[in-house]
C-alpha cells in the first residue's frame, strides 16, 4: 500500500546554479566530470557539474537558502488562497515551473521540456523519492539521474549538513554573506533551546498530529526538527511506534491523555481540532497542558536549511520559557 503524505510528512521543489564561490576554497569546475554520492549510497555521475536542477519543494527550498535555484518545482508550492505554501520556504514559486502539486501525480511532459540534468528529493527510509511516484521512476531515469537525501530519523543539522554538501558539489558559495548569518543565527536559536531546556529540567514535550480519523502520537525521532531539539537537550514524550513505520501510533480520541505532557505540539498543518474544532474533542481540550494553555503549533514540513530553523527553534525558546509543570 502507498504510503500517505501524514506517513512521510516532507515536502518539494527545483534548483539551479546561481552562486559560485570566489574564495581559495573553489567550488568543482563546471565543467569534466561530476560525481556526487547520495543518501541512498547511489553515486551519480555526470559528464559536467549539473545546472538544470528539478528537486521536491523541500529540498527546493533547502537549496534555495544556500544561494542555488529552481528551474521547476514538484509538490504543494501554493495554498488554496494562492499565497506560497509554507513548505516552500523563501523560494519564488512565481519564478520557478511547477512540475506537479499533486501527492503521487508527476509532470513527466514539463519535467521533460525543462531538460534537467539532474532530479532531487528527500528519501523515506533510504528507499522511496518523496513525491516521486514509483511508476514514473523509469521515465524519469531515462531523463536524468535522480539523487536522495534522507530527511527521517536524522536531526535537522545533519540534514542541512548534507544539503551544504551537495550545495557546495553543485558549485555554490558556502561563505556568502546570507548563508553565513544564517548559520550564526541557526547556532543562536539552538544555544537558546539549550539553555532554555537546562532552566526547565523535567518538562515532557509531546508531538500530535489529528483529525476526524483520529489521533496520531509522533515520535520525535523521525521528525527531524524534534529531532534536534531533543539534541539540544529537550524533554519529549515517545511513543510506541512499529519500527518499520517509526512516524506515528494512532490512537482514538478517547485515548488523547495516554501520554501525559507538560507541553503539547501540534501539527501546524492541520490546526482545525486545536483551535477551531476544539469542542468536538472533549478529551483534548480535559489535558493538563491544554488547560494551561501550553500548546503550540509545529511544522513537521519546514524545510531543512539554517534560515528557516533558525526562526522555528528561536519562538520554541520563547515558548519553553512561559511554561510550567503540569504533570506532576
């Protein structure tokens, strides 16, 4: 069975070469062969260094942030209301060409007509392209080579860490300015997140995803923003999850109180049984944390680069700074 988007919670997008490095530590020539070995252990080659980039919205926007750009896009770059999804992070999506924004659908006419070099995505679990959908793999190989880079059951530097890598292999300036200040305050936020959870010592964190179908209990582990924090030294509740399917343990409503929790995050996707919807989970809204209004919104999709953490991890400091234990 297909895994759904709430199973793999990542994101899409496109990049092409924009920034080269200046300095003594020059990027690979352009031209001669190019070579770069990806999270799936598949190394790929090519007769010069890639330009017309295509990647999941997410790895887009990764990019994006450390001075590349898109030729064209694939995933959810647009809300209903037009304005740019927030997995898109500072990428124009009115600059870029949108491949698909569909979950499982992929644009093999566009993709073709943009005459890529090379195809990047996330991977699940080292095996499947985010947004890449199993019956195009074929037409898209015979295109162009694809790369993958892991986005679950890793912390979010580790991440970037290699999004910085394969930056760097495509030619772009790791000392630029913007990429610099980034990284400084990326290193700021998380310095606050520790120093923030050594003040609140024993506070338990819990991630929650819901909805009419119910509840979903995330394991931080998989989540590679929760991930980090609980690097940085963060309490977090973790349930139990199939080892095979390490994101989520579903309960029922009724079961919302099965781990107790100082303080809850919420799936930022999906905020109608939080807020809007409130009333018709009576179970949720009876929870320590919720009557102490120590709930707040998380993205589990924002996407893996140092200026869009940096934000993330900052307002969490923030937040863990105006909390108290309920538990007990």
């Amino acid at each position: 069975m297909a895994l759904s988007r709430r199973s793999l919670l990542l994101g899409a997008g496109a990049v092409v070469l924009t920034a080269c490095s200046n300095s003594k530590d020059q990027p690979p020539a352009a031209t001669g062969p190019w070579e770069f070995t990806d999270d799936r252990g598949v190394k790929i080659t090519r007769p010069s260094r890639p330009a017309a980039l295509v990647a999941q919205l997410s790895s887009a926007a990764a990019l994006w942030d450390l001075g590349l750009r898109p030729v064209g896009t694939f995933g959810q770059s647009k809300k209903p209301d037009g304005t740019a999804s927030d997995l898109a992070g500072d990428v124009d999506v009115t600059k870029v060409t949108s491949i698909s924004e569909t979950y499982g659908e992929f644009g093999l006419e566009k993709f073709a007509a943009l005459k890529p070099d090379l195809l990047i995505a996330p991977t699940y679990l080292k095996t499947e392209l985010w947004y890449v959908p199993k019956e195009s793999s074929a037409a898209i190989a015979a295109i162009c080579p694809s790369l993958g880079i892991e986005h679950q059951l890793h912390s979010v530097d580790t991440v970037i860490d290699r999004y910085a890598a394969l930056a760097a292999a495509l030619g772009a300036d790791l000392k630029a300015a913007p990429v610099v200040k980034a990284k400084e305050e990326f290193d700021a936020a998380s310095k606050a997140v520790t120093d923030q959870a050594t003040r609140q010592k024993g506070l338990k964190v819990l991630f929650l995803s819901g909805g009419a179908d119910g509840l979903y209990f995330g394991n931080p582990a998989a989540f590679m923003g929760l991930s980090q924090l609980q690097k940085l030294g963060v309490g977090f509740v973790v349930p139990k999850v199939d080892p095979a399917k390490p994101t989520w343990e579903s309960v029922s409503w009724e079961l919302a109180d099965k781990y107790p929790a100082d303080v809850i995050l919420y799936d930022g996707r999906n905020t109608e049984p939080y807020l809007t919807d409130a009333a018709k989970y009576p179970t949720f809204a009876r929870l320590p944390a919720v009557r102490a209004k120590q709930v707040f919104a998380f993205n589990p999709e924002t996407p893996p680069s140092w200026a869009q953490f940096a934000p993330v991890f900052s307002q969490f400091a923030t937040n863990l700074g105006t909390v108290r234990s309920v538990t007990g």
